[in-house]
C-alpha cells in the first residue's frame, strides 16, 4: 500500500476528515486517537496490511510518522 | 454401563435486578454520549450485582431456574463445576457452598475453575471428560462473575463494557439438545498482565499504597485493587487466536469453514465480534451478536447466546455449532456441538 492510500485509512479508522492527518499526527493532538482509536487502528492494519500490531507496539509510536516507518519497516508499506 | 457421547441437555440464566444504562453512564464520561458507547459496543444496558449479591447467588438463581423448568433433579447430579473468578472466598472453594445450598448429593463431587472467557468452553470440555470415562452421568456447569466489583465507576474502558450474570448447564450421558464433539484448547500465559485485577491473590497484598487511584493517558481512573484491561493489546491477541483455534479445531475433524452452521462466539464487543467475522469471512448471519441487553458476561457469554438463540428457534436438527471462548489469562478454546433438535428446555 502506497503512504498517501494508508494515511487515508488512517483518517477513517480515526473517524477524522480527510487529509487532516500527516506525520506529525498523535494521541497528543488528535483527540479521536484515544484507546478506543487505537483499536480502529489494529482493526485497520489487521484488515488492511495483514499485519496483527499488538497494542504495545502501537503505545511504543508517538507518531504517525513513527507507525508510517515502522510498517515500511516491516515491509508492508511503500 | 457405557457413556458414548456427552450432551448438553439444558441451559439457563440468571440476570442480577439492577441494570445500567448508558444513559447513566454518558453522565460520568464527559466524552462518551450514549450513543457513543452504544456505536463502540453494541451494548445498551448491563445488569449489576447488588451489593450483597455474589456470583454464586447468581450461579444458585441459575440453577435453581433450571431445576425447576427441567426434569432433572438435584439429586441426579455427579459433579458441579463452578467457573469463576469472583469467587465468594479463595477458600473455602464456592462450589462447596453451592453443593451445599441446591441440595446436591454428598456424592457430588463439586470445585471450581477459575476462567473467564474461555470458562464455558474448558467447563464442557471437562464435563465431557467426567461423563465419556463413565464416572459421571449428569454434570452440573455453573458459571458466574460480578466483575462490577472490582471495576473502578470511573474506568469507562471496562465498566461500558461488562456486566454480570449467572448460568447453569446440565451435560449428560442421556438425552440432550446438543451432542458435544471436538475441542481445541489453549494457553499464552505470557498475556496475564493485560487483563488483570493485581490485588486479587496473594503476589501483592492489598494495601493502602494499592488503593490509591490514579489516571491513566485516556483518562480512566482505577487502582491496583481495581480490574485493569489493555484493550488494544488484548485485541490483538484475539485476532491472532481465534482464526488459529477455529482453523486447528477444523483441521481436527477435517471439516472446512464453511461446514458450521453457527459460530458462537464470546460476547465480547460488537467491534471485535463484527472485525473478526469480517477477518476470517463468515457471513455475519452465522454469527449471532447476543450483548446488547447483558454487556459482556465472560464466562456467561456464550450460554447465554446458546439459550437465546435456542429460544428463538434459530437452530434447526443436525445444524452444526462452533463455540469459541477466548480471553483473561490468555486462555482461549473452541468446541463442535451438533444440534439435536429436541427442546427439552421449558421456555
């Protein structure tokens, strides 16, 4: 998946309009990214990537710019 | 004598009186309206254990409903199991009490199990093993929780979502309405801090220090004599093990996916129950979403989806039935049931 499709997901699963989030987005400035946020963003990335995140290795990320380098990382992002 | 197969015969369930509604809630958490929690959980109301009300009050009404709406009789009775984990003390075992007070046999043998989540599936999979090596012909599963008393009023990520009840199952070597099949079952004990009341046992003794509350990042306050759930990373681990389970559980019988009539699975939360079915591509009718009314029961979840289910007539002869526990420790297990037909159970 392409960055810009991702943080488009990313905007859906954070009930946030589109194009409002970019790499500095976090918990400290989105107030939709709360625990259950964090939820909608496994349940993105699960559906979405394949990929089965657990909630610590989302807690580690302070960022989306942080999340964005560790699915690159992994391999599931472009 | 020879015990083929084991079955379940009956199910019933007992709801405390007090119930609390989102309504109630949304006064609490200044960013959660009603229809907030409802979206998130699908759940509208649970029912609450009054203050003197225990789990095995509520496990005693259960089964009490059950002797008298069956033809069973406490006297007829091998074994109770009682699954639990808000017992009414670490010892004595609440099951003795229990024993006690519906009038079973002094040749019942009775102990508990404690499990939450998975607790039904692991009741029947030793129910099964009591009544298949012939030293039992009835059993007697009770589960029960009051979870309420140990949630902190203002931890919105556990008290939106659970609720207390009481149940009673009868397995039997004789007529039933389900024959009880295959298992998996399973253990990550490496997850037992994401889901935890840490005060609960003997590790760390409850104290002044535990009970000072504090606030977490999302703005729930607990302390450590409180329940305390990671949700997210208890998700995770459910999207892990439940497609596992199922998957190994089918391999077993050498059925495909597409062979269960009905996955019944914990009620945990519309969110995880709707993302699951999506995940492993079942079609949302075959999975039944019973929370709305109760919250989710642990251990109480999936009887009670059975009964309801069985209530309104949506089992027909032959169908076949997966249930799925998964939860509190980790623990998770999985189980085949075919459907009889015959509704013994007065409704």
């Amino acid at each position: 998946m392409k960055i810009k499709d991702f943080i488009d997901k990313c905007c859906l699963a954070l009930e946030v309009e589109p194009g409002t989030l970019n790499r500095d987005s976090s918990p400290d400035n989105v107030e939709t990214w709360d625990s259950m946020g964090y939820l909608n963003l496994i349940a993105m990335i699960d559906k979405e990537l394949g990929l089965s995140l657990s909630g610590d290795d989302l807690q580690k990320i302070n960022t989306l710019g942080d999340l964005i380098d560790e699915l690159k990382s992994r391999g599931v992002l472009e | 004598m020879s015990f083929k197969s084991a079955k379940i015969s009956y199910i019933e369930y007992y709801l405390p009186e007090q119930i609390l509604t989102n309504e109630e809630l949304q006064t609490l958490y200044p960013r959660w309206s009603s229809e907030k929690i409802y979206s998130k959980t699908g759940i509208s109301t649970r029912h609450i254990a009054s203050q003197d009300e225990c789990a095995s009050d509520l496990g005693y009404r259960a089964a009490y409903k059950l002797f008298n709406q069956s033809n069973i009789k406490p006297e007829d009775i091998d074994v109770l199991i009682f699954c639990t984990q808000t017992p009414d003390y670490c010892l004595p075992t609440s099951a003795c009490i229990l024993q006690d007070r519906l009038g079973l046999p002094n040749s019942c043998a009775s102990f508990d199990i404690n499990l939450g989540c998975s607790g039904f599936v692991y009741g029947l999979s030793i129910a099964k093993a009591y009544i298949c090596s012939e030293m039992a012909r009835n059993v007697l599963l009770i589960t029960a929780d009051t979870y309420s008393k140990v949630i902190h009023p203002l931890d919105k990520s556990v008290r939106t979502i659970f609720g207390d009840a009481g149940t009673a199952t009868i397995i039997s070597s004789n007529d039933g309405i389900a024959e009880i099949g295959s298992f998996d079952l399973g253990t990550d004990g490496s997850g037992y801090k994401n889901f935890i009341v840490p005060t609960s046992g003997f590790r760390i003794p409850k104290s002044s220090e535990t009970s000072i509350e504090k606030e977490d990042e999302s703005g729930n306050i607990r302390s450590l004599d409180n329940l305390y759930m990671n949700g997210s990373n208890l998700f995770s681990f459910t999207l892990d093990a439940v497609p596992k389970t199922i998957e190994q559980l089918l391999q077993k019988v050498n059925l495909n996916l597409s062979d269960i009539d009905w996955f019944i699975m914990h009620q945990a939360n519309r969110f995880m129950l709707r993302h699951l079915t999506e995940k492993l591509n079942i079609p949302e009718i075959k999975v039944p979403i019973c929370l709305e009314q109760y919250g989710n029961t642990v251990s109480s979840s999936i009887p009670i989806t059975l009964r309801d289910c069985q209530k309104n007539g949506l089992f027909k002869n032959g169908d076949l039935l997966m249930l799925i526990g998964f939860g509190v420790g980790y623990s998770w297990g999985s189980v085949l049931l075919k459907w009889m037909g015959e509704d013994k159970n007065v409704s």
